[in-house]
C-alpha cells in the first residue's frame, strides 16, 4: 500500500448515497456459485456487516464488497473496496493478497462497533 498527501480540494463531485454490490460466494467444486446483492442507503462498514451476516450461515463462503460505478457512457462497472470475484484467477501479486485476505475472512470476521452494523 501507498500513502501520498494530497489536496484534498482536487475531486469535483461527491456522492452521499453510494451503492454497493456485494458477492456472496460457495465453493462448488473447483468454483463458486455467486449470488449478487446491490445495497443502497448505507455506508461501506454497514454493507461489511450485512455481507458478513448473509455468508455466516453457508458452508464454505466468502464475500466480496464492490462499489457500483458508472462513467460518461453510462456503463456500468465495479470498484473492488474488499476482496474480489472469487470466480477470477489472480493476476499479480495484489489480487493473490486480496483473493488470501478473502478466504480467512470465512473463519473470522471483521469486528465493527454497534453503531456501524447494518439494521434491517
């Protein structure tokens, strides 16, 4: 990871109302079946809760948590904020990290303080 110091005037819009996609993952074979879920009105410690509780219950998951996207020609795409697509082979040493981080989050979870856990 790189840390750099910038000015923090340099964005020019921003979005209060995120949407995330969160893909909950089970080991079938030598893939995963994937279930995919947009959330909407939460912050990004909110969705890792929900995502958390949505695999707690299935054998063998993992979850990811994406932040959906559009650009000018309104196509639609994904930014990986924990983990990725379980289903896409690595393809540097970062994804091997991140696909790692992935996996040993099925046997132990993010701890997150009451107040930023996810309420139905």
């Amino acid at each position: 990871m790189d840390a750099i110091e910038v000015d923090e005037r340099d964005s020019t819009w921003e979005n209060h109302h995120p949407h995330f996609r969160v893909y909950l993952q089970e080991r079938s074979g030598d893939s995963y079946s994937t279930e995919t879920v947009d959330l909407f009105d939460a912050d990004v410690l909110q969705a890792i809760d929900w995502a958390q509780r949505a695999v707690a219950s299935r054998t063998d998951a993992v979850w990811a948590l994406a932040l959906v996207g559009g650009d000018s020609r309104a196509l639609r795409g994904l930014t990986w904020l924990v983990g990725m697509d379980a289903n896409d082979p690595p393809s540097d040493e970062h994804e091997i990290d991140l696909t790692a981080r992935m996996l040993g989050r099925a046997v132990s979870t993010i701890e997150l303080p009451s107040a930023d856990r996810w309420r139905p």
